[in-house]
C-alpha cells in the first residue's frame, strides 16, 4: 500500500510539474469533454481526459505489479 501512495504522490507531483508543457498539448481539453459556456457561467467536465488518465494509470499500476 505505501508502495502504491508514493507511486501516486510522484506522479501527481509530476503531472502538476509538467502542467504547462501538458497544456500547450490541450491536454485537459480533448475531443469527448463537456464544455457549457453560458455568460456568467462555465460548466467544464473532463471526461475524455478523465478516461485517458484511468487508463494510463492502471497500466502504470498494472505493470509495477508484474
């Protein structure tokens, strides 16, 4: 399990590094996420992100189980 947290916390502290340079791919706003712009109002869900990133993470896990 601390195996498991630390793997998380580096990987949280290198998305948030990497932040930048992941936006100048639009990543966090792929093909598939809801976008609502209203005036006044913007309702922004990240599905597609959000299904790439589940992805990507049980692989990673996957593979530090093997």
């Amino acid at each position: 399990m601390s195996r498991v947290l630390i793997v998380a916390g580096l990987l949280i502290l290198a998305a948030g590094l990497l932040w930048p340079w992941l936006m100048r791919l639009h990543f966090g706003r792929l093909p598939g996420d809801i976008v609502i712009q209203r005036p006044g109002f913007t309702f922004y869900m990240p599905l597609m992100t959000g299904l790439l990133l589940s992805v990507v993470l049980s692989l990673i896990l996957w593979l530090l189980r093997r």
